[in-house]
C-alpha cells in the first residue's frame, strides 16, 4: 500500500489526482475517480458557475468521497465559479493559468484546500505565499495548455522551494511514471489522459478510439505564437493550425481558429475540425477500463518499483 | 526610480535594449510572457525589500512602475 502524505491531508486512499480536463472531465468522471480512491476533479474550464454547480451536485450524488473542482483563471466566468465552489464548500480546488491570491481569503474561509498548478519555480514562490496548501508541477508532456519546462526538470525545482506538499503531472500513465514521480520528491501525481479511456469519462467514441490508437509520437503542440500553446493529437485540425501558426496570418484570425474547437472533439468526435487534446502519454493509453481500475493497476505497478529501488544501491 | 529598477531588470533579464525600454512599452514588445512576468516580479521585490502582490493585470511597462509605485506607498 502506498503512503503518501497527500493521501491523509485529503482524505483519499491513493495518491492520484485526476486532471481537471475543460469539457472533458464533468461531476461523472470526478466521482468515479473519487469512488475509486484517488481525487476526482471537475474542470470548470470556460463553464458558468451554474454548469459547475449542477456538475458539483453530480458528483457529490454519486460519492461520499472528497473531490474537487479544477478552475480555469482566464475563464470569463472565473469569479462566480470562484464563488460557486465557496457556497459548495468543494473539498479541493485546483487552478490553471496563473496566480489564484485574489480568491484564497473566500477559499480558506470556505475551508477548501487550494492546489495551484504551476509551470515555475516562480510562480510556485508567489502562490505558496498566497497560502497555497499543494502545488501542482505540470510539465510541457501534458495535454491542453502546456509549460515549456518538462516534469523531469520542472518537479525537483519546485520541490526545493515549495515548502508544501507537491503533486507531480504531465507525462505520467503508469506506475513507472508515478514511482518516478515520489523520486522526484512529489508525494502524488496528477494524470489526465489516461483517464480519458475510463468507462465513465463521457467524450465522444471516436476520440477515445484515436487515444486508444496512439503512438509515442501521436501529440503536437501548437499555439506558441500566441503565448499559450496547446497539446494535442496530430489530426486534420492541429496540422492545419500548426501550418497557419507559421503563416502570415494574424494573432486575431489565429486566436479565433481554435475557438470551440475542443468541443467539437469531444462531443461530435469531430475529426477534421476538432481539436483533440492529449497529452504525450497517449501513446501509453492502450485500453478502456473503469477509473477505479485505473488507479489501482498504476498503484499496484508503481509498489514493487518504489520496493525494489533499493537493488540500485549497494 | 521605480522605473529605472524595473528598466534594469528587464535589460538584465533578457538582453533588452535599454533605450527601447519606455514607460509605453508593451512586455509582448520585450518578449516577455506572464512566468517571465512572475520571475521579474520575485527579482523586484529583492532589489525594493518589499512582497508585491501583482493582482492587476499589466500590459505596458508603464502599467507595472504605477502598481509598484502604488503598493511602495501601502
């Protein structure tokens, strides 16, 4: 059985997290993975407040088991999702795309334990001085928007500045990846694209097929030139956007060309115009099984590694 | 002053021409992105002796010495 400090500030009984994947992972994915032991996140992404509410209640009728709410801050629903986790009292948040410190005075008072996914070591100084309680270090192998750095480098940097517990994410499928993850000096890891192949995760057949059908190589990353690039399978979309990136198009014309394209994907499976994040992990995604199994088989796999590390010293 | 401390490390940061550096200058301009920001900002408050809590956006350079010069005077 795994130990991990992270599981007893939680609640949880293994150390997984699951990504708070926009459009992707709704209160039904959260609480199968919650059920299963591990943290359940909803991703709030771009949605209402309402839709996180309503998705909030999903979840909380399916477990009794902690989980949590992924906030995305670039949202332009930001403030009432930030407002509808509080009147909820969300175990957990997690945010994206910068520094939460304006709402962690609302989230501590709500008792909500704040996880904020960093991409630096300093922007991981600046939000454990909001008050973070766990940082997550997201490495560039993830899917969706991505940081330069990679989880190999990011994780032990932020570790020797964090001072909090840290959670470890992108690039990680299996237990190799999560044993990797504890040597690194995190005490969890936060994986979402495996999860995008649990029975209970809604997104449309076809993008699990493609998942599923994956090679090493299958991902790309485009949108650099606006700032925040963005991982995904190589499909009739990404390689049109990767060619206009380079073109002389502009920012504007660029910007509004991924515009709802990740809804497309996951729920009209729509192949030539939708844009199907992934992280580079895919290629380690070889079934569909419940999210519960998922956890267990990564935690099995990683016991026997973190065991016999020692057979490396003499 | 403000001005001349953000100037400085931004020159120092990435090599900018400290000419081009006015209080009009966009960080897009200077190619420096929002974890480029957060790192400027952590360097900052070593050379001011104070924590700034960024919680407005900045566009320009000028945007940045008004909030610092703001907060110097909390």
């Amino acid at each position: 059985m795994l130990k991990s400090k992270l599981c007893q500030l939680l609640g949880i009984e293994y150390p997984i997290i699951q990504g708070g994947m926009a459009h992707v992972a709704d209160g039904k994915l959260a609480a199968a993975v919650s059920a299963g032991g591990g943290l359940g996140l909803i991703g709030a992404g771009n949605a209402p407040g309402d839709w996180v509410r309503e998705q909030i209640r999903v979840a909380a009728s399916l477990t009794d088991k902690p989980f949590g709410v992924n906030i995305m801050l670039l949202s332009p629903f930001v403030k009432e999702v930030a407002q509808v986790v509080a009147e909820e009292k969300v175990r957990v948040v997690t945010t994206g795309a910068g520094n939460p410190s304006r709402y962690m005075e609302s989230w501590k008072a709500a008792g909500i334990f704040v996880i904020p996914v960093v991409p630096s070591v300093s922007m991981t100084k600046l939000v454990v001085r909001a008050g973070a309680d766990a940082v997550i270090a997201e490495g560039g192998e993830s899917g969706g928007h991505v940081g330069e750095l990679t989880t190999m480098v990011l994780v032990p940097q932020v570790c020797d500045v964090a001072g909090v517990p840290v959670i470890a994410a992108g690039g990680i499928a299996d237990g190799r990846g999560l044993a990797a993850a504890f040597m690194l000096g995190a005490c969890a890891a936060q994986i979402g694209t495996r999860f995008l192949s649990a029975y209970e995760c809604g997104i449309h057949p076809l993008y699990k097929e493609k998942i599923l059908a994956a090679t090493d190589i299958a991902t790309i990353t485009t949108g650099k030139r606006l700032g925040h690039p963005v991982r995904s399978l190589k499909s009739p979309f990404s390689r049109a956007f990767y060619k206009a990136e380079y073109s002389d198009m502009s920012d504007e014309d660029l910007e509004a060309m991924g515009v709802g394209a990740l809804a497309l994907a996951v729920r009209e499976g729509d192949w030539q115009r939708g844009s199907f994040l992934a992280g580079q992990s895919a290629g380690m995604v070889k079934k569909e099984q419940p999210a519960a199994e998922i956890i267990r088989e990564i935690c099995e796999e990683a016991e026997p590694l973190l065991k016999g590390a020692g057979a490396w010293v003499e | 002053m403000v001005f001349d401390a953000i100037k400085k490390l931004i020159v120092e940061f990435n090599d900018s021409d400290p000419d081009a550096i006015t209080l009009e200058t966009t960080f897009k301009d200077l190619g420096i992105d929002s974890l480029d920001t957060a790192e400027l900002l952590i360097n900052l408050e070593e050379t001011v002796g104070k924590e700034i809590e960024l919680d407005e956006e900045v566009t320009t350079v000028g945007d940045l010495v008004a909030f610092v010069e703001k907060k110097l005077k909390e």
